[in-house]
C-alpha cells in the first residue's frame, strides 16, 4: 500500500556499481514508471562506474550521482519509500549525506538484498534472500510478484532485470544460479 499511495521514490543502490546495482535499480524504476507514471522516482548511485558499458540500459541516463546537478534536490527532498537494492552494508552507498536520510527515514525504507553479508536493517520492510543469484532476481521474482501479484514485468525493466542477473550469476555458471533464477531470466 506505501508503494502504491507515494507519490515520490527513491531507489539507491551501492558504490562503484556493477551489473546487479544497476539492473535492479533501473529495473524497479522501469517497473513502477510504466505502472505508475504519476510518480516521481529517482535513482541515487554515489559514483558511475567508469567504462558506462550499463549505458544501454532504460534509464541509465537519469540516475543520479553526487557530482550531478541534482544531488543537492534528492537531499532536500521528501520521499514517501525509499529503496536500498544489493547494498549488503548500508555504509557501501559511500555517501554521509544519503546515507544520513536513510537513517533518518528507516519507516519509509525498504531493504532488498542477496549478500550473505547483508546486515540486519530495522526498516519499514527488509528482505533478504542470501539463497538467491542476484538482487534482480530478488526484486524481480519474489518482491515485484508478491507485492504486486501477476502484473507483466515490461520490456524496459526486464532488460533491466536480465543484465543484473546475467552479470551476477557469471553468465549462470555461479553455485547460486537455479532453475529458478533460470525462470525468471525468460
């Protein structure tokens, strides 16, 4: 009901990115944009992983990070839900200043993990499946289905979702890959 009745978000996700930060991330917002266009939903990455190989994915280009212009607007902005995807420790956003919102707003936060190293959050709602491959898969399969029931995962957040999964499975060769993570990557 949080998700469906907020009206701004805010998705962050860890430092120096790799595939799953940014394809969990981008696929939450690709998934709440097309379902929920009225809402106002930012992505807060601290820095760009420097080779911009993420580039193709939908809407790379509108994440947010502390040297962009609208750092400062996600600080003195108030959020409805804040997400934390694929963090493991909430100290890897490498941020003081976002990491400090966080804490200041943990009843509107939602944490969403698959680390084995993930630390306990007391939150709004925390989730953390250490069995499964990726974030992506986790938001994908388990948080998005069951939040949402049967709603069709769009194109754009699939893409999303599949290049979070691929790069955190090794192309699914990895022990945590199963037949499961297989599903929902078709």
């Amino acid at each position: 009901d949080k998700i469906v009745e907020a009206c701004s978000i805010l998705i962050i996700t860890h430092d120096h990115p790799d595939g799953d930060a940014y394809g969990s991330a981008l696929g939450l917002k690709n998934f709440l944009s097309y379902y929920f266009p009225e809402k106002e939903i930012d992505v807060f990455i601290n820095s760009k992983e420097n080779k911009n190989r993420f580039a193709f994915m939908p809407g790379y280009n509108d994440v947010i990070y502390r040297n962009s212009e609208c750092y400062e607007n996600i600080l003195n902005k108030s959020y409805d839900v804040i997400f934390c995807l694929d963090l493991g420790k909430i100290s890897r956003i490498k941020d003081e200043n976002i990491i400090n919102l966080v804490m200041r707003n943990l009843d509107k936060t939602i944490y969403l993990d698959h680390h084995d190293t993930s630390e306990k959050v007391f939150c709004m709602f925390y989730l953390n499946y250490k069995t499964v491959s990726s974030t992506s898969e986790l938001v994908a399969g388990y948080f998005i289905k069951n939040i949402f029931g049967d709603c069709e995962i769009n194109k754009d957040a699939a893409l999303c979702f599949y290049v979070g999964i691929v790069t955190d499975t090794g192309k699914f060769s990895y022990n945590k890959t199963s037949k499961f993570t297989h599903i929902i990557s078709s």
